[in-house]
C-alpha cells in the first residue's frame, strides 16, 4: 500500500472522529506533501508503507535542518509525521512508528530525570500543585 493512501486514511480520522477543521487537514497534508517530496530522491517509485523507516524520517529532520528551516518549522513537521506514525500505529497499519527515534527538543525546555524535557511553565505549575500547604 501506498503511504499516501495511508495519509488519507488518517486524514478521514483527523476529520471524522477527530473533528479537525478543513483548515487544519489542508495543513497536514502540505506537510506531508513537503515530505513526500523529499522522498522522491531517496526511494526510486511510488513511497510504500515500507519505506516510512526511522532512517528516513532521521533523513527528512537532517535535510530541513540543513535548508536552514527555522526549528519551529522543522518541530511542526516533525509532529505531522509523528501524528500519522502514531495512529497507524494505533490503528494496526505499523508495528511501531519510525518517528519515534525523531525527536527535537524545544527551546526553553530541558530534560527531567526521566529524560523527557518540561516546559518550565508545566514544571513551575507541578511544582505548586506538590508544594504542602502552608496550613
């Protein structure tokens, strides 16, 4: 199966059972068509379920870093992918999700022991939730 078959399938779940506006749907697949474009040089023939492998998705992340995207722009994209990986995961269609492996940190963000970064404003807010009362 083509992936871009798979992608409208998760783009009838996005609208359908996620209720994502026509706005937000017409962004996903720009998106995905950025990346979709990308593979042209590296897999030879239409892009298979198959072929959505970490290396290429590490591949995608290296190649807008190098065409100086701003990291916002890169984290979006990112994220689009990580999404679609997600749910066909979820929905059986990958044993696991080849965005897994792609992950970049956002500014302002450092790791907790855990290894996963908080955003100071979600530490600052556990924080006070933990804090004892002063009663």
């Amino acid at each position: 199966m083509r992936l871009s078959a798979l992608f409208e399938e998760f783009s009838q779940y996005l609208k359908v059972e996620r209720g994502a506006s026509h706005r937000s749907i017409d962004t996903y697949r720009r998106y995905f068509a950025y990346f979709i474009n990308f593979t042209k040089e590296q897999v030879r023939g239409p892009l298979l379920i198959a072929d959505f492998t970490p290396e290429l998705c590490r591949s995608y992340q290296y190649f807008m870093a190098s065409k100086e995207l701003q990291p916002g722009s890169i984290r979006v994209r990112l994220a689009v992918l990580g999404s679609f990986g997600k749910w066909a995961v979820k929905h059986s269609r990958l044993e696991k999700s080849p965005m897994d492996i792609c992950r970049q940190r956002r500014a302002g963000c450092r790791p907790c022991q855990s290894g996963k970064p908080w955003r100071s404003s979600s530490r600052d807010a556990l924080a006070f939730a933990i804090r004892p009362s002063s009663r």
